[in-house]
C-alpha cells in the first residue's frame, strides 16, 4: 500500500516472517527426500537368482521397513502408469485409425494376468541387470504397474472422447495447441475421474501386491523384503496371528495413503468442476489446506514456468489442436484399406506363429480345455458383476450425490477399496473348510472383494460429477421416486457405470488368479476355472500352457468387451454425455 508521497508502506517493504507451516512443509519434504536417499542403496542390493531366498523373515520388527519398501514400489508403479494413461488414451481417442488398434489391445492387456506378464519379464529384468537386486524391483514395479494402468487409461479415453462440444470449439478458436489443449482442456477435463480411477487403481494394486513381491516363476520363488511377501509367508507357515499383524499394519498404511496422497488429490481436483452453480459443500482435505498455506509448493515449482512458457512456444510449430472438419472420403478409404491389411498380415503372422508353438508342444487340443474351464470363470465373472451393480449402484450414488454423507462415507470407502482383501484369504479359507463350501462358489466372493470396488468408485464418481444446477432442476419441477432414476440420475451416471463395469469385469478376470487357488497351511483348496489353470501353469514355467491360457481369457475378455461394454460406451458417448 503506498503512503501520501507515493513509496510503498513499511508493511510491504518488510520480509515475509518465517511460519509454521512453511517449516512443516518444508521438513516433510526433507523426510521424503532423506528416506528415498536412505533406501536408494538397498534397491541395489547383491543378487544371485541360484542363491536367492525364497521367503522373508517374519519378524514382526522387520515391518516397518517392509512397509515403507512396498510402498515405495506402488508410487514408483503410480507414475509411470499416470505417462502410460496421458500417452495411450490421447492416441486412443485423437488417432481415428490408431483407437481400432489400440483399444483392442488395451483389452487384451486388460485380461492378461499380472502372473502372465510375470512369467516373461522376471528373466528379462534379471538378465538386465545381473547380480543386482535391481532386475527383481523392475519386475515388481512392473507388475504393479500392469494391475495400475489399463483401469486409468480407460477412464481418461472415456473422459476425452465425452467432452462437451463447446469446449473443443472453444479449443479451435482460441487456436490452441497441442500441447496447450492436452494441459488446459484434456487434463483438466479429465481430472476428477482419472483421480477417482487412480485411486481404486491404487486400491487394486495392493491386491496383487503379495503375488508381486513373492514372485513364483520356473519353479523358482523370489521373494522382496515388502508386506505381500511377508503375508505369502506367514500365510505359507499357517500363522495366523502373524498375519492378523500384517492386516494391522496394512491397515495403517492404506489409512495413511488415503490421508496424505488420495484425500488431497479428491479435494484438490473438484477445482476442475464444471457447472454454473457451486456445490453446497467440497471435499476437504487437512494435508491440502496445509500446502495452500505454505508458500513452499509456490516457491518450488517457480523455476517451472519459463520451461512452461518455452513447451509453449516449442509446441507451437506443430500446429493448432484440431481435427479436419471435413475429410476427403476416397482418400480416408484408401488409407483405411491400406491400413487394415497391413494390420491383417501381422495379426495372422503371429497368430500362425503361436499356433504353431502350441502345436508343437502342448498340442492344439489344449485349447478346449481352456476354453471348458474358461467358461466356469466366466460364469462367475457374470454372477459378480450382476451382484455388485444390484448392490453398489444404489450405495454410490447415495454417497456420490449427498455432500454430507460424502464426506465421512469416502474415506471408509477408499480404506476397504485399497486394503489387499488377499491377506483376508487364509481365514475365509479356514471359514469355507469349516462350513463345506467348495471353492467353486466360494471363489466368487475371494473374487468380488478385488473387483466390486471397481463399480462403486466410478459410481461415486459420475454421481458426485452431476452439475448442481441440474440437481437443483430436478428438485424444483419436484422429480422423485422411480422417475428420477430413470430420467435423470440412472442417464447420469450410465458413463461413469460402462468404465466401473469394464474394469470391473477385467479386475474380476485378474482376480481368479488369486481367488480359484487358495492356500493356508496344510490346506489346498482349487476351483475348476482359467484362474486356476494359468496359476498352475506359471508356477511349473509350463510356458505353452500360459501361453494358451492368456490367449482364451483375451478372448473371452475382448469378446464380452466387443458384443457389450463398448457397444454401451457408444450408447454413452451419443446420448448420455453431458
């Protein structure tokens, strides 16, 4: 403020005082940099696959490190799958002939099996980096990745093919790069379910987590100091008091992410909301309210904007972000003839290679088999999805559309959606011995408590996304009853419905790996199902026969996905997008 003779006040001119919050941002950030310092070295550890152990200590005062050791892998797993979603959904929604392509494969990726990826990339990491530890945290991390990324990927494509029509002609006439159109329309757009889906992606990660950790390949285990492999191990002796101590400090370990990362993510992306009237009530986030306090995070990222500005202006020759309104149709037809047989060709190439390898080995019969047992799978796949959207429709939107009820409601559900439901498997395998029930049956429920949460999440999603101008509409004209569901909220959500429900059905396919072999102790238990089989078959490094059982889930997973899910994301995308 300036004084009568035009100089600033003495409070202008006077240095900002040091604050609490300030130092406590700053420490924090200190901590994080002086344990990924301190843990850097046991990354590169010696390593000798003939030598390596098998299991870990079960040492309850080992914990704490195991802890922060798997947690490490899940965020160094997050950030590659966040560049894998940015890269693969934009090609995927920017590129017409790219997406027939590309959506294909990301459903075949989808149904593949973390233990399917497993059982190619252990050796091939291992090789890469001999005698270092390292080789085996790559192929961990990776195999996170693979249960991260296909769920997000899904979401953001989601997100940009259903953008509102006047944004993109706001993009053209503003003339918007590249670039600039990704950052300032397509993220910001596309935030709030990426967050959401990143989430209940990072929820499901933890799922696989022992399998990822405790890595059993070519009648090898190798096992990574982390919680999943000291979970294989205490569930592989019987000890169930050991593992009631994992579930406790999994607890807080999933409890502390959810406060300090996902809770300021959800409250920090409702920025991104667009709608004419503001809600009654936000997300709200302590850790998020501290960092808008601090002035750190302002000071450490104002290097950043000159290599902004720069991207800016670099990006510019590539030309503005649009498509041609109008395209030449005999040309577009060449090239799509063009680009179909190119893609004939090799389609038929590596299948006639595949082919002939089984045939070699396993023998082409082996296929009926997997395809009998693939049904069993599929059944319960069905009954699962049936099962979960009966029950989490109703509850997501009860949350998703009532601020109050959001608010306490969200963190429990994000605790029971990121806690490894697999550490519950020795006791619901005590259970089903004690009450008769067969795996057959009891695989569905091993599987539902990875996969339901799927739904749910992307319901809470689109219901919490609905403008509150359109809330308020429905209430003012006095809409109620089974009219506004079927009118207003059931339309609503149906986008957000078709993402839960692919990747549901996707995690549930994952999730049979796990479900349809279950062992505690001396206790074996096995459903009929490909879960199963693929389970067996990498155990043993039965090569051909994972080969033949990734292969039939692919198709049963991109044949449900062609004849349903994307014939209702159409239905979405034409009549449903608000």
């Amino acid at each position: 403020m300036a004084g009568e003779g035009g100089f600033p006040s003495r409070a202008v001119l006077r240095r900002p005082a040091l604050r609490w919050v300030d130092v406590l941002v700053a420490a924090a950030l200190l901590g994080l940099l002086y344990g990924v310092l301190r843990l850097a070295p046991a990354l590169n550890a010696p390593f000798l696959p003939d030598t390596a152990p098998s299991f870990v200590s079960t040492d309850p005062s080992n914990l704490p490190y195991y802890a922060v050791r798997s947690l490490t892998r899940m965020f160094a797993a997050l950030i590659p799958s966040v560049l894998f979603t940015f890269v693969y959904a934009i090609a995927a929604a920017r590129l017409r002939r790219a997406e027939k392509v590309l959506l294909p494969v990301l459903d075949i990726l989808q149904s593949v099996p973390v233990l399917g990826f497993l059982s190619v990339t252990v050796t091939a990491f291992i090789s890469l980096f001999p005698g270092s530890a390292l080789g085996l945290e790559c192929a961990s991390v990776f195999a996170i990745f693979t249960a991260m990324a296909w769920n997000m990927t899904f979401a953001f494509y989601y997100s940009l093919i259903s953008q509102p029509q006047e944004l993109d002609e706001a993009a053209r006439v503003m003339r918007l790069t590249k670039w600039q159109r990704f950052w300032r329309l397509d993220v910001p757009g596309g935030m709030i379910p990426l967050v959401w889906n990143g989430m209940m992606s990072f929820g499901g990660a933890w799922f696989f987590l022992a399998a990822s950790e405790s890595i059993s390949v070519l009648n090898r285990t190798y096992a990574l100091p982390g919680m999943g492999s000291y979970a294989a191990a205490a569930i592989a002796r019987g000890d169930l008091g050991k593992v009631g101590i994992a579930i406790g400090v999994m607890m807080v370990l999933v409890i502390g992410v959810n406060a300090l990362f996902w809770r300021p993510m959800v409250a920090w992306s409702e920025r991104f909301r667009v709608e004419e009237s503001e809600a009654a009530e936000h997300p709200r986030s302590v850790v998020l309210d501290t960092l808008r306090r601090s002035s750190v995070p302002a000071r450490l990222g104002r290097p950043l904007r000159p290599v902004s500005r720069a991207l800016d202006r670099w990006t510019r020759p590539f030309g503005p972000a649009e498509h041609p309104l109008f395209r030449p149709q005999k040309r577009e037809r060449t090239g799509d003839v063009f680009f179909a047989g190119v893609l004939a060709v090799l389609v038929i190439f590596g299948a006639w290679k595949a082919l002939a390898y089984v045939q070699d080995t396993a023998g082409l019969a082996e296929f009926g088999h997997a395809f009998a047992v693939g049904a069993a799978t599929f059944g319960r796949v069905v009954v699962l999805l049936v099962v979960a959207t009966l029950v989490w429709v109703p509850v997501g939107v009860w949350i998703g559309m009532n601020p109050r009820v959001s608010r306490f409601a969200q963190p429990v559900v994000q605790v029971l959606a990121s806690f490894p439901a697999n550490f519950l498997f020795p006791f619901a395998t005590a259970f089903f011995v004690l009450a008769g029930i067969p795996l057959n049956a009891g695989a569905i429920v091993l599987m539902a408590l990875g996969a339901q949460w799927y739904i749910l999440f992307n319901v809470i999603a689109g219901a919490s996304s609905i403008p509150s101008d359109l809330r308020e509409a429905m209430t003012l004209f006095r809409v109620g009853g089974r009219l506004r569901w079927r009118k207003f909220i059931l339309p609503a959500i149906f986008p957000y419905y078709v993402t839960g429900g692919i990747t549901a059905a996707g995690g549930a396919w994952n999730a049979s790996i796990v479900g349809e072999i279950v062992e505690y102790g001396h206790h074996h238990l096995t459903a009929t199902g490909l879960g199963a089989y693929i389970a067996r078959a990498t155990g043993t490094g039965d090569f051909p026969r994972i080969l033949i059982g990734v292969t039939v889930m692919s198709v049963y997973v991109v044949a449900a996905n062609r004849l349903l899910w994307r014939r209702l994301y159409r239905l979405a995308e034409t009549r449903y997008a608000l």
